[in-house]
C-alpha cells in the first residue's frame, strides 16, 4: 500500500506547540520535506482560466501518471478562508471536483446472464472479457432490461465498448457491428424465471418482467433478507450475500423470521464458518432487535416505500399496526404517498404471507419506538444542534442520528459556537477539540441517552463525571 500526503488528521494545535500553516500549499511543502510523499503536479492557480489551464494539463498527462485519476480537485489555498467557508453537511464549500471524461474500453461478450432481484425483476447482465477500465476490472455490464437490451442489440460473442465513471455501475456503450460473429443470436427475456422456474411476466406499460414466484422464489428470499440487514434497514451487520446464499441454498432459513431461530450449531456446520463469526452474528442478529419504525417499515421491502416513504409512514401513523390497517384513503393522507404507493402498501399488508412475517418478527423479539408521530410525540431537544464524534459504546453512529432526530434535534456535522452539545465517543477527533474551544457542552453516551429521555437538557451530566463512572 502506498499513499500521497494531501491533508492533516489530527494535530497537536500552533499554541500548545504544533505547527502552524498559512495555507493549504505551504502545509503541502512542509509535509514534503518532511519525507511524505506528495503529488508532484500540485500547482497554484489563479481565476477559472487557471484552473482550466490545469485541468487541461493535467488531463494531457493522465494516461502517463503512475495511478489512475477521474479528475483533479480545486482547493482553496488560504486555510482562513477554508476555515470560514466550511463544510455542507460533508462536503467542503472550499473544495471542488472537476471531472475527466468517463474512460472506455473494447472487450468482448462471453455470456448473457439473467438475475433475479429482491422484487423479481429480472435483469439480463452482459458477462464480459476481464477488460480494465476506469481504475477497475469490469466483467460485468448491466443491460437493465427488454427493451434496453433489444435496443443495444448485445449478442454473446460480440465486441462492445464498456464505460465506466466513477463507482458508477459499468455500462455497455455500444456494438461494434462490424466485429459481430456470423450466427449470433439476438437475447430474448426467458418467460420462465431462471432461478425457481415460475412463468415470468412483463406486465402492460411496465419496461421490467418479473419472476411470479414471490417468495417461493430463492433469489427473491435471498435478496428480501439482504435488503432486511442492509445498514440503513434494521442492520445485521456481517450478514453478506455470501452467507445468506449458504443459508438459503442450504435449506438452513427459508423466511426472515428463521434469520432470528438461527443457533450457533446451524451456523457451525456451514462451510468456511468458523465459531467466532457465528457468534458475531448471532450478536449482530441479537443486537438487531430493537430497531426504529421506519427501519423496520423500509427493511420489509414494501414496492415504492423506500426510506423517506417510511419515515413519512411512521411519523404519520405512529405504529406498524395502524400502517398495517390504514385503507388506501388513509393511506393518501400521507404527505408525498400517492396513488401507485398506497396501492402497494395495501397490496403488501393484504398477503397472509406478509402478516405472518411481521407477526413472526415480533414473536422473536423484534421492538421498536411506537408512537413516534410527530406531531404529539414531546420533541425535548427541539432546536438544539448537536454534533457526534468518535464511536460510542452502544449506539451506532446511524441509531444516535435517527434518536437524536427523533427528538427533535439538529444534528450537524460540524462544530460551531453554534452547537448546543458534542456528543464524543471512543477516538474522538477534532471535533472534540473544537468544542472544547468553544465552550461547547461534552456528553458521552450514557449523557446523550439522558438527554434523550428528557432528563438534564438545561443541566447535562458532567462529562468528566461519567467518565469516571465508565
Ligand atoms: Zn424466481
């Protein structure tokens, strides 16, 4: 591993000692002579022209520098100014990206494979020649579906153009007609799912087909329980594609609820499945209990009800059984939920099926804070702004935002006189140094879920006190 020097962490401050900088390209020198590695090629510029002048540069020498570059980034020098312009939420005001062309390659198509998502669709996948492009190796491009894959027209053994940009997914740019094999055939969508076999359907006016097999379907049970686990869902953490495809191919789980049955035993006799990571999961699964509302409601996989549709849900009818109740009229009243939405959730509370997943969920210990309306939960910390730092004992940095939001507070991502609380945890950076200059009230843990019981918001514990108690 090797790394080019273009910033500071965290440093002893100018007045107990450390060293000072005017700006960014002064900081860059002193890194320099201090034996770090720099980038070579930074240079000051001066008005748009500069700055184009460079990028201009830069991009003739791209093909040519020793690592692979999507653009170069403008900075402002003067680190006063940075200081004064700060940051929207975590992108600097001071610091700008300006892009290269995306990069393509030639490579050939060896295969047209079909995969089957979390909601059935079916995607047919160009299965490429290892070509490398854009800083990556690509094998795989998505073709979308039908009709974007009749009207690319990408035949197995055909030679494409593949861009990518970016963590953008690859794509297909287009054929080389010229280069076509003779007898190559044109992809046609299967009419039968190619994983569990049911009739797959294009339905009128829709660009994507769908397997029919709902759960009965395995790449549908697998991809339902990744989308349950996934972070910004209920979050098991550690539980990846490779074991859900395990448990699932081995018969170990069938339904989300047989996630929380799981025992050590099951997972043992799993391959490559040392104990350790068994209880690490079963921790993951355990902690993953007790969740929020909206996490819950985005991790069941609901068509259409993403995140925000989710919270919206939440915050309108306070708990699962009054989402699980409302009629589609009801359901309208929900700021930003209209017509194809509520259908869907009433479509999905409708299937015996459905029910009986969320039931099992709550008999296996799932909680979750009802009552999180809005407009009559009490908001204790209602216009209060709060900054996190470091990694709390307990709580994830996710958890903490989504409790402190609940209540009514601001959370920020960066220290201002401003700022009512800094809530620090474990490697604490400089944030914590700057609410110490500023004055600004320290909690830990056990002090931010005290604020969040209502407890102390004029008077927080001391922070060094509940340090010591830790
Ligand atoms: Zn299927």
């Amino acid at each position: 591993m090797s790394f080019y020097a273009y910033g500071l962490g965290e440093i002893t401050p100018p007045e107990q000692g450390g060293p000072a900088f005017d700006t960014h390209f002064q900081l860059l020198q002193t890194l320099n002579s201090w034996g770090f590695p720099v980038v070579s090629s930074v240079e000051r510029a001066q008005g748009a022209t500069g700055l184009v002048a460079y990028h201009e540069r830069i991009g003739a020498l791209r093909d040519s520098l020793p690592f692979d570059i999507d653009g170069v980034v403008y900075k402002v020098d003067s680190l006063a100014l940075q200081r004064q312009m700060g940051f929207v939420t975590r992108e600097p005001r001071w610091a700008i990206a300006h892009k290269y062309p995306a990069q393509e390659q030639l490579t050939t198509v060896l295969d047209i494979d079909v995969q089957v998502g979390r909601t059935g669709k079916l995607t047919p996948v160009a299965k490429l020649a290892p070509v490398f492009v854009g800083g990556v190796t690509v094998t795989n491009a998505t073709l979308h579906n039908a009709d974007e894959a009749r009207r690319k027209d990408v035949r197995v053994g055909d030679t494409v153009i593949v861009r990518r940009a970016g963590d953008v997914i690859p794509e297909v740019v287009g054929v080389l007609a010229n280069k076509r094999p003779a007898g190559a055939q044109m992809f046609t969508m299967p009419d039968r799912c190619p994983v569990c076999g049911s009739a797959a359907v294009r339905e009128p006016g829709e660009a994507d087909t769908r397997c029919t097999g709902g759960l009965f379907c395995s790449a549908q049970r697998k991809q339902a329980m990744l989308h349950f686990a996934q972070r910004r869902a209920v979050e098991v953490e550690g539980l990846g594609d490779k074991l859900v495809d395990q448990l699932v191919d081995t018969g170990v789980i069938n339904t989300l609820p047989d996630l929380y049955r799981l025992g050590l035993t099951a997972l043992a006799s799993l391959d490559r499945m040392a104990e350790k990571s068994g209880q690490n999961i079963l921790q993951a699964l355990e902690k993953s209990k007790q969740t929020t509302l909206p996490r819950f409601l985005f991790g069941l996989g609901i068509r259409h009800v993403g995140e925000a549709t989710a919270k919206a849900l939440a915050r309108h009818f306070g708990g699962l059984d009054a989402v699980m109740a409302a009629t589609q009229e009801q359901l309208l009243e929900v700021p930003d939920i209209g017509p194809i939405v509520a259908q869907s959730i009433r479509t999905f509370f409708d299937q015996p099926h459905n029910r009986e997943v969320v039931e099992q969920l709550r008999a296996c210990g799932m909680t979750w804070d009802e009552g999180e309306r809005t407009a009559q939960a009490p908001k204790p910390l209602a216009g209060k702004t709060v900054v996190l730092t470091g990694t709390l004992p307990t709580l994830s940095r996710d958890q903490a935002k989504d409790r402190l939001e609940a209540a009514g507070a601001k959370v920020a991502g960066s220290v201002s006189k401003k700022t009512h609380y800094v809530v620090a945890g474990a490697d604490a950076g400089s944030k914590l140094d700057k609410a110490r200059e500023f004055g600004v009230k320290v909690l830990d843990e056990a002090g931010l879920l005290a604020l969040l019981d209502g407890a102390g918001v004029d008077d927080p514990p001391n922070p060094e006190k509940t340090d010591d108690r830790a």
